[in-house]
C-alpha cells in the first residue's frame, strides 16, 4: 500500500526523506520508527500488533471520547491475531470475515442518556470508570465458594475484590444483598437464603464505608422489640394442610 501511495521503490526511504508535517513534528519519527519495524518484522507476528496499538494509544485517548471502549476493541484484535500464524492470513481472513466491534454498536452518549457497562472483575482489570457498583458483595461470591479450598485461593479472591475496588474513579458502591432467591427448595419452605457480607470487609472497616439500605425500613420496625413478631397459630396451620 505504502508502494503504492509514494510510488518509491524504498517506501520508508522515502518517509525518513520526506519533510514532517508541522502538527506533527514531534511524532513523526516515532511513526516512521514503527512503521520500520513493522515493515522488517523485527516484533514478529503477531507482536507487531502490538507494537503498533501502543504507538496509537495515546491518539487515541487524545481523539475520542470513548477511548476506553476502543482501546479494549484493539485488544480484542491482537487475542483473535494471535489464532494466526501470520499477518498475511490474519488481513484475508479479517478482510473476508470482520469482527464486531464493541464501540460500533452505539453512537457516543449523549449527556441526557443513561447507559450502563457490565464486565465480570477479570475483565475490568486494567481499565477504570468515574462510578462502580460492585455485585453480591457477600461470602459465597466474593470470595467464591469454590476458590475457598485454599489459603492460595482466598488471597486471591481477596485481589480480585481490591481490583473491583479500585476500578472506581470517583464513586464506589459495593452491594450486599440480604437475601438470594433460589429455585428448587422446597414448595413449603422459604425460596429465599441469606447472605452475609464478604469476609474481607470486617466490622472494623465499616467506619470507612457509608452504609444505606434499600428499601428504607421504617422506624416502627426499626424501634420493634425482637420478641414481639407476628404470631402464626402452626396448629392451625397444619390442619389446614390436611383436609
């Protein structure tokens, strides 16, 4: 292509001779330095992919909006790159075949519009958001009930929490359910078990948290002595069952 666009035998000869444009005085010989490389597979297949996302990186940021968006499309590109044994057979079957990327199925947000990212945590690693919500931050999750085998597999559910936390720019909210709906109890029994917060939050760093809770439970209830429930006649009850 490049041939083909300066019509010199030398294509990169030609961009090193070639006067740098004004505006981009200062990034011209990094651009001609990639394409260097790219051209002499000095980063091999299908490294150079790479080589060339972090070249662009930071246009990126400086051109869109939702750089974040893209930059995980580019990633995307050289994990399906690296199926290939090399870049031509990449481009023919990129060519015949393209993927969908994520930030085409949208336009941009508009500031009157409301929209919502949903990633697991090993997704979010690397990337960051002005306000996260945190899932079913409750033992049997986080951690999850089958890494909990090993002290190995609990510090490691404890780093995945701390890289959720962390993805928060501004605002950070971790929601702890009272209870989960489960199917195939019991048709007389309670549908529903509870949960207790994630072990890694103790009661001696809830001073560090705002606690609210959803719905707002009222101040009667609230004031209510533990012992004055609603009283059920199980006798009743059960004689109902058998008629």
């Amino acid at each position: 292509m490049l041939d083909h666009m300066i019509g010199a035998a030398d294509p990169i000869r030609a961009l090193l001779d070639a006067p740098s444009p004004r505006r981009a005085a200062e990034e011209w010989q990094a651009f001609v330095e990639m394409i260097s490389d790219l051209r002499r597979g000095r980063s091999g297949w299908p490294a150079e992919l790479e080589r060339a996302r972090r070249w662009y990186e930071p246009h990126l940021e400086r051109l869109h909006e939702d750089a974040l968006m893209r930059r995980a499309d580019l990633i995307q590109l050289e994990q399906i790159a690296s199926g290939y044994p090399s870049r031509e057979c990449f481009l023919t079957e990129l060519t015949l075949d393209p993927p969908d990327a994520t930030s085409d199925q949208s336009g941009l947000p508009l500031l009157d519009e409301d929209y919502l990212i949903l990633s697991t945590i090993h997704s979010a690693k690397g990337q960051e958001w002005k306000s996260v919500f945190v899932l079913n931050v409750v033992d049997g999750c986080i951690p999850s009930d089958l890494g909990t085998g090993a002290s190995e597999e609990i510090e490691e559910e404890r780093r995945l929490l701390y890289v959720a936390m962390t993805r928060a720019k501004d605002d950070l909210h971790l929601v702890v359910p009272q209870r989960f709906f489960t199917h195939g109890q019991n048709a007389q029994g309670d549908r529903h078990v509870h949960a207790s917060r994630t072990r890694f939050i103790p009661d001696e760093l809830l001073g560090l948290f705002e606690s609210s809770t959803w719905p707002n439970i009222s101040t009667d209830l609230m004031s209510r002595d533990p012992g004055q429930g609603v009283r059920i006649d199980v006798a009743a009850r059960m004689r109902g069952m058998w008629r």
